[in-house]
C-alpha cells in the first residue's frame, strides 16, 4: 500500500507486513504532491472539517500508482490525474470541464476495480444546496474518462465514497456538515447502464456517507450525522 507524509510518498514491501520503504522526495523522477484537503477546504469547513472516511486519492494498478496531483490554485488550474511506475511520473489526464463549465475544483476519491480506474469530482459549489460532482470511468492505456450515468448527481449531493460490489460500481454522497438533508446511494453496471439507480436514502440523524467496504458478500456502509462524526 501507499501513503503520503510530509517527507514524500512511502509504501510498504509486502503487503503491510513487510518493510516500509521512501520513495525519496529529493532523488530523481518521484511522484508530486497527491491531492489534499487544501484542494476541497470549499467543502470540508466547518464541524465537517477533515471529514475522514473513504476519499483516497490513489490507487494501484498494472503495478502503477495512479493518484491526484494537488498543490494546484483551486478553480483556476485544471486537476490532474498522474502515474508512477517505480522510475517515471507522469501526467495520465486531466479532469474535463463540469457540464455547467469552469474548472473543476477537485478529485475527490479514486477506486480501483474490475480491472478500471473509477474517480469521482468536487466540480462546484459552496453549500449542500449547491454542491455539484460527477464520477468517471478511466481508461489508463489512452487516459481517456468517460462520465458514468447522469451528467451530474442529485444538487447537493456530492460523490464522496466508491466501491465495487456485485459487479456494480456503488456511490454513497456527502452533503457535507449541512442538516438539509442526509446521504444517498447509488450504483450503476458500466457500460451497461445509462443512470445511476438510486438504491438508498439514509433517514433520520444517519446523515451521510463517508465510507464504503463490500467484504462477505455485503456492502457496508459509515455515515456521519449532520452535526457530528462518524
């Protein structure tokens, strides 16, 4: 597995028993900065401040890291998707501009799966009431993305967890630290379908999704309440 700290990316060898070694930040090729908090502060503010749960802005595939770059200016410089393969780091793709245009403000999380790249976007807004995000299917070979389902998901509702599960890539949304209204989850069959199915509204104080695991045949799901954690 991956991770990023202050001093540059570090993996482990074996898994997460083996030892963990750095890919030195001051030594040659190496991979930039990934995505942070910086990047989506427009909506992580407040008692949603570091929001935790699923957004991981990397993943492996074809023995390549493939991961979000940030560091950028918000609004202004087009988000980047990037790979590293042990030597090289290099640009695979940038973001397309939202449906409503602009610059989109951010990757919000990325899952591999089903032998694909799937990654979702903080592309607008300021408030649960305006917040707008899409989710995309990568292909690493031409660095081609592809919008799943719908143009944008439900105003509000931004595409916070991913998983794959049942040979379906599922969504839970995020409305962010707002009381107006709690999380949804979706899903869809790439390549099958053409929207995604609403499969579940949360209800009462269950509030939104922050993170999504399919382990033994069920999906689980963590949620955060509109004015507390986890």
């Amino acid at each position: 597995g991956f991770f990023y700290m202050a001093r540059g990316w570090w993996y482990s060898t074996n898994a997460f028993d083996g030892g963990v070694v750095s890919v030195d930040p001051s030594a040659g090729d190496k991979p930039a900065i990934p995505r942070d908090w910086l990047e989506v502060v427009a909506f992580a503010t407040g008692n949603a401040d570091y929001l935790g749960g699923y957004p991981g802005v990397a993943g492996v595939i074809n023995n390549k890291l493939i991961y979000a770059k940030g560091g950028y200016t918000v609004n202004t410089t087009v988000p980047t998707i990037r790979y590293f393969d042990g030597s090289g780091d290099r640009e695979l793709c940038t973001v397309p501009p939202p449906v409503a245009g602009g610059v989109t403000q951010a990757i919000l999380s990325i899952l591999v799966a089903n032998n694909t790249v799937y990654f979702s976007t903080f592309d607008s807004g300021t408030t649960s009431s305006n917040w707008v995000g899409r989710v995309f299917e990568l292909d690493i070979t031409t660095g081609a993305s592809t919008p799943l389902g719908d143009a944008v998901f439900v105003s509000g509702h931004l595409p916070y967890a991913l998983a794959w599960y049942q040979n379906k890539l599922w969504v839970g949304t995020n409305r962010g630290d707002s009381g107006a209204g709690a999380g949804k989850i979706y899903w869809i069959r790439p390549g099958v379908d053409t929207a995604w199915t609403n499969d579940h509204t949360m209800t009462g104080n269950q509030g939104s999704v922050t993170s999504l695991l399919a382990f033994q045949d069920n999906l689980y799901v963590g949620l955060m309440s509109a004015s507390t954690f986890a």
